[in-house]
C-alpha cells in the first residue's frame, strides 16, 4: 500500500463528528484538570506559608490570641444578651402602663357599683 498526499480516504460524516467531539472533549477535560491542579498547588502553597508563620510565633503570642478570640466571642454574647434586655425593658414599661390603666379602670368600675348600691 502506497500512501501520499494523494491518497483519499473516505469516511462517513458521523464518524468525522464523533472524532471531533471526542478530541473536544478531551481537551475540555484537559483543561479542567489543569486548572485544579494549579488551584489545589496554590491552596497548598498558601496553607505551608501560613504553618510557617505560625511556628514563628511565639507561644505568647498564641496565648494571646486564643485570648483574643475568647474575649471577642464573649462580647457577641454579651451584646445579644443586652438587646434582648432592652426589649424586655420596653415589654415591662408597656405592661406597667397597661397594669395601671387597668387599676384605675376597676377604681372606677368600683365607684360606680358603690354609687348604684347608695341609690336604691
């Protein structure tokens, strides 16, 4: 068999697609996890530096910050705390002044039912 750049080789059409989508889809994938290669080499980049920076630091300053972070997270609680008292504030005020109207309206109920017993 001789082959040269004259040789013609038919193929069907369908064929000739499923060739091409196939190389497509080989290159899609290819890129795809080149991509994640180099994202989880950067992940693992960042995540040596940080150990690094951390074995620096001296244990102080590790006690520091656990401290830190212990304080902060007690103030959240604190201040959720303190909303909730204001709102109860404000529920007690409304119910003070709601108690109240309601003893100077039974004041008043008595004085009427005294004032119908005297009558008769």
């Amino acid at each position: 068999m001789k082959i040269s750049e004259n040789t013609s080789v038919s193929m069907p059409i369908r064929n000739m697609v499923m060739i091409i989508a196939g190389v497509v889809a080989g290159v899609i994938a290819y890129t795809e996890l080149t991509g994640r290669l180099t994202s989880l080499e950067t992940s693992r980049e960042l995540f040596e530096a940080d150990l690094l920076k951390k074995s620096e630091q001296l244990p102080t300053d590790q006690e520091q910050f656990m401290l830190l972070e212990a304080l902060f997270s007690d103030v959240e609680k604190l201040q959720k705390n303190q909303e909730q008292n204001m709102t109860n504030k404000v529920n007690i005020e409304f119910t003070q002044k709601q108690l109240e109207k309601l003893l100077t309206d039974v004041e008043e109920l008595k004085d009427k039912v005294r004032q119908n017993g005297s009558h008769q």
